[in-house]
C-alpha cells in the first residue's frame, strides 16, 4: 500500500501490529536459539555450575538476538516506508497516467490488482493527487516501535518455559526431560498456529515442526552454533 503522507493518526485498537505469522516465526526463532543450548548440556557431566553458564548463556543469547532483530525490524519498516513514499510522489508527480497507474496496480494485492480496471486506477490516482504534499523523509511511528518491542519481547520471552526446570530442578537429567518435552508442546504449538494461519492441515503441520525444529537444532548444535 501507499504511505499514509498525513500526520500520524490515533491508534486503531482492534489493528494488531504484528502479523500472526510474524509472531509464530519469532517465537520459533526464539525457541530454537534455547534449544541449542539446552541440547548441548552433557547430563552425564553436567554439574550446577554448568547449567548456571547455560543459563546465562541463553538468556543472554536471546536477549541479544531479541534486540538485533527488533532493530531490523524498524529498519526494514523504515525501508519500506521510504520505498512507498518514493512510489508515492512518483504517482502524483507522473505526466504519464498509464505509469502511474502501474506503479499503484503494482502496491495492490495481485489479486485485487487483477481485477481493477484502469478507469478504476485512475480514480486512485486523481484521488492522490488532491491529497496533501507527503512528507519530505519517512519517519517511524509509534505502532513500528511496539512492534519491534513485541519481536524483541517474543524472542527472549520465548527462553523461560525451556529453561524454567533447570532453575527449580536440582537434577539435570528430569530438568532436561521436562525442558525438553515443553519445548516440543512449544513448536507442536506454534506450528498448528501455522498451519491454521496457512491454510494447511495444523497437525499435519504441527509434527512437520517438531521434526523440522529438532533437526534445526540438532544441526546448529554439530555445527557449534
């Protein structure tokens, strides 16, 4: 869509900031960055001091990566912010109408934009033009900086209900169990709301998860990740 070129507007309560499957993807991503250092714990060797650095090791990882990933989140929503308010001015400046109307066919869903007709795009784009100037530069608003707040929060949040038994466990073989089996009630989860989000089967789907995440995780690890 095209950038809004008015000042910024009251917050619509009912609009989530972020995507459902933006939110599926982080959790998972926050989950499998865990799992990477709860699977590497040896039980055999592993003492307390052990799973106190594992811990740190985690929480610190997630929280680290929660930060990176928030902040290219804004960076990315500032690029695309500033990619519609070129395409913007271009449709209002275009001597050319036929142009104009494929610059905004192209910012159009391809099935909605499949079936406008050009008087209908010329509509859209006389309508545009009476529009007030856009800003000079695009700016971040306030819904982009929750949304890189709610990554960063899904990231390192995603940490707890893995780690939680080896904080209040004292042996690390049942801690590592009960870790493990909340960690696949996590991806079986977050895969069924993908499955349900995509239109497929959400079991189906759910075990692909598990499978797909322990392979993930199982490489990263050999990988000394």
């Amino acid at each position: 869509m095209l950038t809004d070129p008015m000042p910024d507007k009251p917050d619509d309560s009912s609009r989530r900031v972020l995507d459902p499957i933006f939110r599926v993807s982080e959790v998972l991503f926050g989950l499998i960055m865990v799992l990477t250092f709860t699977g590497s714990l040896s039980v055999a060797e592993a003492g307390r001091d052990d799973i106190r650095k594992m811990l740190i090791g985690a929480l610190g990882c997630n929280l680290a990566w929660g930060f990176i990933d928030g902040l290219f989140y804004l960076m990315s929503s500032l690029a695309d912010k500033g990619q519609n308010l070129r395409t913007y001015r271009t449709v209002r400046t275009a001597t050319d109408a036929q142009l104009a109307q494929r610059l905004i066919a192209d910012k159009l869903p391809p099935v909605v934009a499949s079936i406008m007709k050009p008087e209908e795009l010329e509509t859209i784009r006389l309508r545009l033009k009476q529009l007030p100037d856009p800003p000079a530069l695009a700016r971040l608003h306030r819904d982009d900086w929750l949304g890189a707040l709610g990554v960063f929060l899904l990231v390192f949040l995603s940490t707890f209900p893995v780690v939680i038994p080896f904080i209040f466990m004292q042996s690390t073989l049942p801690a590592l169990r009960v870790s493990n089996a909340i960690a696949i009630v996590m991806m079986f989860v977050t895969g069924y709301s993908y499955g349900r989000l995509t239109g497929y089967h959400p079991v189906r789907v759910a075990v692909a998860m598990v499978i797909l995440g322990a392979i993930v995780v199982s490489a990263t690890i050999k990988l000394g990740g």
